[in-house]
C-alpha cells in the first residue's frame, strides 16, 4: 500500500511531469535542488515550525461537532480548523513554507497568481514577514469581483498586476505568473498557489500542506486510543487542502472523499467538476484532469466559490482517482449553501464556501454511516470573505419568495 | 526527414524561417501569406496553431491565437490547409507549431496520418522539453518528420549537448528569457551559449524569439545558421488583417506584406 511518488520525473503514474518551455527548465531544476536542500536540513524545518506556530497559530484545533452528529445521527463529526489559521484559512501554510525557502534559495522577489485574491492575501502576508517584494496575478475580471481582497494585498505592501489575456481569470493568471517568472527567474520566486503546476510545485505544495493531515492524525489518535477515524473529507479545487489532509492518511486503512464544485449541476455545463467530467489533459505544465473542449482548449469552469473554479487538478489527485485510493464526489452550489448554514446554526461556524462542499458530502455520507464511526472533515477556510456573496444570495431568495 | 527538410539545410545561410498563426485573420489569408513568405525568402515556415493557453508566448501571438480560434481553426484544419498551400505552389517545409494539450486530444497516430496526407515536415511542441519528448520525437523519425528541439540561454551545457546531439531538422536556439515578442536585448551569455550550440550540433542552428530587424539578425552573423521570426510578423499581419479578409484590399495588403518582409528578411534569395 505504501507508494512512492513522484518519480524523478515528477510522475504520479501517467499524471503530472514537467510540460513547460525550455526556458522554465532551468528555474524547475534550481527549485528542485532548493526544496530538497530546505526539507533536509534541520534549521529550516525549525524555523518553518517556529512560523507555523507563533505567527500563524498552530496547530489548528480538531473539533468535534456534537450537535451536528446528533442532528443527522450517524457517524461522529470532527472538524480540522484551518480556519482559524492566520488570514483564515489553509492557504497561509504553503505560502510561509515556499517564502522561507524563497528567502533560502536567495530570492527577493515573489511573484504569485491568484484567482479570488485568498493565495494572493496569503503570498503577501508571508512576503511582508519575510521581507520579500511581492507581485500578485489577478485576472482583470477577478480584480473586479474581488475589490475587497485587491485592497488587502495592496495594504500588505503587494503590487496587484492584472491579467488581460484569455478569459483574465485564474487560469490565465496562471499563465501570466509562469510567463513572468521566466522572464525573472534569477531573483523571482514563483510562489504557487495550489498544488497543481509542473513539477516539483505539487510535491512541494503538499510538504507544506501535510502538516494538517499528520496533525489531525495526532490530535484524533490522542483523543481515541490510539485509532483511527473511518473517513476524511475535503474540498478539491486544485486540491491543495485536501493532499494536505489526505497525506495523513493516505497510506492506513481510512476512506478518502474528494469533494468538487458541482456548480449549477453537471448538466448545465455550469460547475468546476474535473474529476467527474474531464479527460486527461495538460494545464499549467501538468498533465492531469482537464475541463477543455474536444480538441484541446481549456475551458472556463464555473462554482459559486471561486476557490474551487480551477479547470485542472493537482496531479496526484488525478493518480489518487485513476488508482481508485480516493472517491470524487460533486456537490452543487445550492447544496453547499444549505450546509453551510447547517454548520453555522448547529456549531456556529461561518465556514468558506469552499469548505461548505466538503460539510455538505460529508453531511451526505454521515447519515449512512453507523453512530460507531468517525470523519473528519477538513474545514480549509473560514467564510468572512463569502458573506457579501451570501448577503446577495439571500436578498436573491428573498425576491424570488415575494 | 521528408526530401524538403533536406534541401532546406543545404541552403545557402542564413536561413530564414517565419512563424505565422494558422487562421489569422482567415484561413484562406493564411495560404496567401504562406506563399508570400516564400515569394520573399523563406527557406522554412512554422506554422502556429492557436490555442487558449498559449504559455510561452507573449501578447502578439497570444492575441492572433484568440482570433484564429474565433475563426474556428484547430490543429486538424490547419495541417488541412498545408495542402491548400502546396497546391498554390508552396515548397519549403512546414513545421506544425502546437502546444502539447491539442496533439494529445488529436492524437499522435492521426496527427502522423494526416501530417503524411498533407506534406508536413516538421513538429515543434514548445511546452515538451527534452525529458518529455523522447517518444514522440522517436516517433517523429519513424514518420519522417523532424522533431525540432528548443534550447535557451540558461539550459546548462551538458543539456546542451544532449538536446543538440538527438536535434532534427533545426536546432531553435532562444535568444532571451520570457515569452515570444519583440524586445531590443538579448540574454547576456548569448554569444557563447549559440558558440556551445553550434559546436554541438549537427543540424542548422537557428535564432529565434524577440528578432524584428534586419539590424538585430546582423550581430549574429557568423554565430548562427540563421533566424526565427514570430511576433513582428504576426504583428503585421494583424494591422493588415481587416484588409487581408476583404477581397478588394487582399491584393494591395498581401503587396504591403510583401514590402514589410523585403526589408526584414535577411538575405533576399527566392526559392526556385
């Protein structure tokens, strides 16, 4: 059971590689040699965990959801707090980890992509504690959406550079940091944001991400004797928080749902779904599951939570899908409201949108499961920065019922 | 390697190998803007086929694959209209220009058939470096098709060495970091990295990304075998694009073409 991936070629089976310009090559090796120099050595792993824990917060509580579990009385609810990170959700443990070896590797600058702002905020918060000058890719549409998350990286001290290519959304932000990154590689450090890209980023993203899932492996196991929970649940867009989690307890006896955005349904042509309506294709250096037309273009992919709006998926959940190890599941945009309003009145979290796909299968799969089991669900973020959206929402349901 | 690709590397040096995007601004322009860059010297023509996610390219190409893909042009009609060229009189080689993504979703075994069906030459896959490419690029030879290999300034030169010992057809030596487009400098080492390149190869050695004047391609004299230019033509082609789509202008814009090409083109040589 035990696997050992990626290759030296950084392949998760058929999954991932390094499908880039030649010119990207050089700055992939120097990466490579990098991380591997950081993970080794023993200041490094110190200082990242001394970052983790007094300047973010960890560890993040496992909580359990007593009223929740009664509610659809089933399996045993717990949830991983990674929303009580600093800036509120799992995306500043991979933005620390990648700016300390940034400033390791010599770097000054950092450039990031981001599509709703969240890596973006996340990126130029490590940036200022570490010292690093930051520019942050926006496609000019989500600059638009996104007004209040522009605002913030701008107050942390990073230039917002928006993105007028494709459909100037996160794909081709995507785009535009590799592109610049190239143009810049010897004082530039692409910080990605996903665990998604050419290789090493998905390994490198999922170091830094593992710390949720071998923490919540601890913290359960020190609740229980010793066991194990049944099941782990979490939200795949690139999939950054849901390798995290899954690192933990990919290798032992436990179930593993990924959790896509479902959109308007699979039908409609509405949603963010890869995983159950994709064919195996390259984005961003990768190859993996794509939404793109038949003869190859990628296509614009469409979620209530923009966090989730990724026409690609990480690498290794693409391996993780094709050796069957975990269920992708979808959930609708409807469904994660409902649970997200669920979570709020039976344990009063407001939790990301994002996160609300991940509650509303593990609400699902919990009613079938004996009152003897357990799950976690991985709660990748918290839903402050939603609540315009479901302030606008409401007021739609509330127009529709007059 | 097809009779053509031959021919083209014993031709007198520089050689001249223009990129155009297939279905910009129509398809049928793109066969007449084939032949005119035939017409006025080139020894080689890439054909580009658009795509949505064009990562090594800058803002130029990026906007002609936009159009292009508005005009409904895929990897398939473009090797289509190869033959619509060599009808009209085309005989230089043609290498396709595609991104990885579209060759997968087509599939190499009908890309091979149709490449044999209308007289392609060569393959070029700017997101397939050297250490993804090995199959496809045997896979080329089988088919007689030059796979034609990328190295930059910062490839170290054991890579180097490598990458120019398997090069077929061309060797496109980048000449700066970043994205295609037009620039005015060069990466520093560029000298000894096309010295590295050419002590190494076996096939022509090419410049290319960033080239738009005559002036430019003349401090390489001597260091190469000749030039790639890209986005300067495409720019081109896009100012002209409204007149090249309208049969009363066509004429007067594949002239105006023609005049743009007789001053960039480094050596005048027609074809024959």
């Amino acid at each position: 059971m035990k696997t050992v991936y990626p290759d030296s070629k950084g392949r998760y089976g058929q999954f991932g590689g390094k499908f880039v310009p030649e010119t990207i090559m050089f700055a992939l090796e120097e990466l490579e040699r990098g991380f591997l120099e950081a993970i080794n050595d023993e200041d490094f792993k110190k200082d990242l965990e001394h970052e983790l824990t007094h300047y973010s917060g960890r560890p993040t509580p496992l909580t359990y959801a007593g009223k929740l579990t009664e509610r659809l009385g089933g399996a045993g609810i717990y949830l991983k707090r990674e929303d009580l990170n600093h800036t509120g959700a799992h995306k500043i443990n991979n933005a620390i980890g990648q700016a300390l070896l940034a400033k390791r590797m010599g770097k000054k600058k950092i450039i990031a992509e981001t599509g709703a702002g969240q890596h973006g905020v996340a990126a130029a918060t490590a940036a200022a504690r570490y010292g690093l000058e930051c520019k942050v890719y926006m496609g000019e549409e989500d600059i638009r959406r996104q007004e209040l998350n522009v605002f913030r990286m701008k107050l942390l001290g990073a230039e917002v550079i928006p993105v007028t290519s494709g459909t100037r959304t996160l794909k081709d932000a995507t785009n535009e940091a590799i592109r610049q990154w190239v143009s810049a590689v010897e004082d530039t450090f692409y910080l990605i944001g996903s665990a998604v890209g050419p290789h090493p980023y998905p390994k490198i993203v999922k170091e830094f991400q593992s710390v949720i899932g071998f923490e919540a492996k601890a913290q359960y196991k020190e609740m229980h004797g010793g066991k194990l929970p049944d099941k782990i649940v979490a939200c795949v867009g690139g999939g950054s928080n849901a390798i995290g989690i899954f690192a933990g307890f990919v290798n032992e006896d436990v179930k593993l749902v990924g959790v896509e955005a479902g959109g308007k349904g699979i039908l409609t042509g509405l949603h963010a779904a890869t995983m159950a309506n994709g064919r195996e294709g390259v984005i961003h250096g990768s190859l993996t599951y794509l939404l793109q037309s038949e003869e190859g273009q990628i296509q614009e992919p469409y979620s209530i939570s923009a966090g989730l709006d990724y026409p690609g998926v990480g690498p290794e959940h693409a391996y993780l899908k094709f050796t069957k190890r975990v269920d992708y599941q979808c959930i609708t945009d409807e469904e994660a409201l409902e649970a997200l309003n669920i979570l709020c009145l039976e344990e009063g979290i407001l939790c990301a949108l994002e996160s609300a796909h991940a509650v509303a299968q593990a609400i699902k799969e919990a009613r079938t499961m004996s009152p003897d089991e357990n799950m976690i669900i991985c709660l990748s973020g918290r839903g402050d920065k939603d609540v315009h959206t479901l302030f606008e929402q409401q007021k739609e349901e509330d127009s529709h019922d007059q | 390697m097809t009779n053509r690709m031959k021919e083209f590397q014993t031709q007198k040096t520089p050689l001249f190998v223009p990129f155009i995007t297939a279905g910009d601004p129509s398809p049928e322009a793109t066969v007449d803007l084939a032949l005119a860059l035939q017409q006025e010297g080139a020894s080689a023509l890439e054909l580009g086929i658009p795509y949505s996610d064009p990562l090594a390219d800058g803002p130029v190409i990026q906007r002609a694959s936009l159009r292009a893909l508005k005009n409904g042009m895929s990897l398939e009609k473009a090797i289509q209209l190869v033959s619509i060229m060599r009808e009209k009189g085309l005989t230089i080689p043609v290498i396709i220009f595609t991104y990885y993504n579209l060759l997968l979703q087509l599939g190499e075994q009908k890309f091979f058939e149709l490449a044999a069906q209308h007289d392609i030459d060569g393959l070029l896959v700017p997101d397939m470096p050297f250490e993804e490419s090995k199959e496809l690029h045997e896979a080329c030879q089988q088919h007689d098709l030059s796979f034609i290999s990328l190295a930059a300034p910062t490839t170290s030169k054991e890579r180097l060495g490598e990458i120019s010992r398997t090069a077929q057809g061309f060797l496109y030596c980048i000449s700066s970091l970043g994205v295609t487009g037009t620039r005015t400098s060069f990466a520093k080492d560029l000298n000894r990295f096309l010295e590295n390149a050419k002590a190494s190869s076996q096939v022509p050695v090419l410049v290319g990304f960033g080239l738009s004047s005559r002036e430019q391609m003349q401090q390489f004299e001597g260091k190469c075998d000749g030039f790639i230019m890209g986005s300067a033509i495409v720019k081109k082609i896009e100012e002209l694009g409204p007149e090249l789509v309208n049969e009363e202008t066509k004429e007067k814009a594949i002239a105006a073409f023609s005049d743009f090409l007789s001053k960039v083109v480094p050596v005048k040589k027609v074809y024959s």
